[in-house]
C-alpha cells in the first residue's frame, strides 16, 4: 500500500495512523518480552548443568551445536520471510518450539536431550529476529525504520533485564529450574503481543526492501550469500562481526563459570547480575546509537561496539572477582547495545530496494554466527585446558581483527554506513562506490 496517496484527513488515515499507533505499543512489548523465545534459558544453562556434574568443555560443545544450527538457519529463514506473508505466525511458533525446547533439558540433562533441545531452540530463535525486523520494517518503511528499530532493541534489552532479576530472584529462592517456568510465562505474553500487531499494518513488500511495491528483478530464489558478494560493505562488515562474535559468544557464559566456579558468587544470582548490568548498558547504548546513527552513519558506532571487546577481555582475565561483574558486563552492554541497533539497520539502508533485505539480515547473520557458534567451544576448552584468565584474554584479542576490518576499510565504508539514505538508487550508488 502507498500512504502518499492517502490524504491526511481521510478515514483511511486515521486507520492508518491507529494502525501505527497499535503496532508501535504491540512490537515495544513484543521486543520486552521476546528474549526468552530467542535464547531459551540462555547463560543460565551453563550454570544449571555445571550443578548437575558437566564441565566448561562439554557445556561450550553444546552450546556451539546449537549455534552451528542457528547459523545454517538464518539465510533459509531470512529468505522464506521475504516471502511470507504469514509473519507474526512465524513469531508464535518458533516462540511456542523454544520454551518447549527448553522444557526437554528439565526432563533430562542428558548429552543427547541437552544438545536436541539446543538445537532445537537455535533453530528457532533464527527465524525470530529476521521476522521482527521484517515486520518493523513492513510497518514503519525505510523512513521510520532506524528510530523504530532504536526503540525495539531499547524495550528488548529493559525485558532482558528485568527477566534476568526476575530469574536470579527466582532462582536463588526457588532453585534454577524455577527459572524455566519464567521463561514460559514471558513467551505467552510475547505471543499475545505479536498477534495483537493488525495484520493490514504490514506492507509485505516494504518488508523485503520493495518500498513502493514494486516486483524486484530476477527469480524469487533466495540468495542471501550471493547479496554478500555483490556488496563489498555487507562482506567487510560480516566478517567484522564473524570476528567479534569470535570472541565474544563464550564472554559471558565463562566470566559467570570462572566467579561461582571459585566459590565467588552464588550461582543464580550472579548469573542474573552479569545478564542485568550488561542490559542495563544495552538500553542506553541502542538510544545512543539510534540518534548517532541518525546524524553521523552507522560506521562510527560499530567501531565503538568493536573496540570495547579486547578492553572487556584484559578486565575479565585480570579481575575474576564478583564486582568485576560491572565493568565486565557493562562493556558487553556497549558492544551489543550499539550493535542491535546498527547492524539490522545498515543492512535494510544497504539492501533498499533489492527486495532482498531479509536474506541479507540472515547472510549477514549467518557469517557472524560462524563466529558465535564457535566461541563456545573454544573458550569451553581454552578455561579446561588453559585457565580462565587466558581463555579471556584470547576471546578479547580476536576483536582486534574486527577493528582493524573496520578503520583498514574506512574509506569504502563510511560513504555506505549513513542511516539516512532511503532512496534505493541512491543506496546502491553508495555501496557499488
């Protein structure tokens, strides 16, 4: 549908802009309460099955199987939901397998069971954020897309943080598996908001990067590796997250292993503190880089998100103390926070257009989690075998590889990376330049 054509004053109008009004509270409190369906009980798993006899090997080999399946995903997932216009039933179903997914590790902890349901949830969760981002962008176009997409990530890092106290109080009171049934209960909510989004909000077409409703060129083949190697930002800037991801995926699973591990903190509670400040940082990091985004581009705020990785690894190496929780965790909340915002959104400027744009959020997410698959494992048996100080200054180091992409290329870069292009031609003009 073309709003341009519609005047102000019109019925359809004002259905328009209640449509807008309904869509805006309903993605807000679908991004608050989502976090559960994209992560199952996320770090607290390896706190629940290091109290039932696993080490910090087999934890991270579990944790990268189910990263290996959520990245072969994302490509398949972003293509079908440049397709379907069955979006908000994508959210309720990959919502419903993954607490249910999450459900089978309290039946057994079994290595068999524990990897399945990983996987399971894995798969899931990659279809969640590409949907979500496809419907922002379906009902508030290229426009209004990075101030929404701002306020998404904002509400999702404050429901992070409230659901991690929440599971911490929880957890500390009632035991971990009490944490599952939280889990649960916040999915339900996410359920109920995403379908209460009206389904004539979402032009399907803005959704894949077609603004004005036009039919894309070619085949409706997905090709979300051969958008990769037609745009030389999109690959500089996915091995630059390949990289980062590298190091970053194990951080938080092992700083919250190494404190209660040495008898620092106890189990849930501190679990829940590192998820806590690290979100709390999250939400004032996403509102910063929507506004810098706005006025400067997206390549500045990367280059922070980047940078704050190796500081983060030297601190957690050197304080494995439990008030090294906050300045920890508080640069996990810069480097991610900064990232939500940026990278959906560079990725829908640099795709305008094509028709493709959610191809290219999997492709882009599929490289990255190559990096995030295998960070678990490889911190899991750098700690067994190395120690955790090691482990973290290792994991911190491989961010200097993603600065390093970033400032080399700056010049290729930085004339892609403006939020406010939201012209097609002129999106393409910058990336082939």
């Amino acid at each position: 549908m073309v709003t341009s054509t519609i005047p102000a004053t019109s019925p359809a109008a004002a259905t328009r802009d209640g449509d807008l009004r309904r869509s805006r509270r309903a993605l807000q409190s679908l991004n608050f309460f989502m976090a559960d369906m994209q992560a199952g009980i996320g770090p607290f798993l390896g706190v629940f099955l290091q109290q039932r006899g696993w080490t910090s090997g087999p934890i991270g080999t579990v944790m990268t199987a189910g990263g290996v399946a959520g990245m072969l995903m994302t490509a398949p997932a972003g293509a079908f939901i440049d397709h379907t216009h069955r979006k908000r039933w994508i959210v309720v179903i990959t919502g419903i397998c993954t607490v249910l997914a999450s459900f089978l590790i309290l039946w057994s902890q079994s290595w068999q069971v524990v990897t399945v349901s990983q996987i399971a949830t894995a798969i899931a969760g990659a279809a969640i954020g590409p949907a979500v981002a496809g419907m922002t962008l379906g009902i508030f176009r290229q426009k209004g897309f990075n101030a929404q997409n701002g306020r998404n990530q904002a509400y999702n890092h404050a429901g992070n943080m409230v659901g991690a106290g929440l599971a911490g109080w929880l957890g500390m009171k009632l035991g971990i598996p009490a944490i599952f049934w939280l889990a649960a209960g916040f999915g339900v909510i996410a359920i109920a908001s995403v379908l209460s989004i009206p389904e004539r909000a979402i032009d399907h077409q803005a959704a894949r990067g077609l603004e004005h409703g036009r039919e894309h060129d070619g085949t409706d083949e997905a090709e979300g590796f051969k958008v990769l190697a037609r745009n030389k930002p999109m690959l500089i800037l996915a091995a630059a997250l390949a990289c980062f991801h590298l190091g970053n995926g194990a951080m938080l699973p092992l700083y919250g292993l190494a404190v209660v591990g040495a008898g620092k903190g106890d189990a849930a509670m501190f679990t829940a503190t590192t998820v806590v400040v690290a979100q709390a940082v999250m939400i004032l990091a996403s509102i910063a880089a929507m506004k810098v985004a706005a006025g400067r581009g997206y390549w500045l705020v990367l280059l922070v998100s980047f940078a704050a990785l190796p500081v983060r690894g030297v601190i957690a190496g050197t304080f494995i103390e439990h008030w090294g929780v906050w300045p920890v965790q508080a640069l996990d909340g810069i480097g991610a926070g900064l990232q939500s915002v940026a990278v959906p959104g560079l990725v829908a400027c640099l795709l305008n257009g094509t028709g493709r744009v959610n191809v290219g959020q999997g492709a882009v997410m599929t490289v990255q989690g190559v990096g995030a698959s295998l960070s678990p494992a490889i911190g899991g048996w750098l700690a067994q075998e190395l120690g955790y100080p090691v482990a973290f200054y290792i994991l911190g180091s491989f961010a200097v590889a993603s600065v390093a992409l970033w400032v080399g290329f700056a010049n290729t870069l930085r004339p892609a990376c403006r939020a406010r292009a939201t012209d097609a031609s002129a999106t393409r003009t910058s990336v082939s330049g």
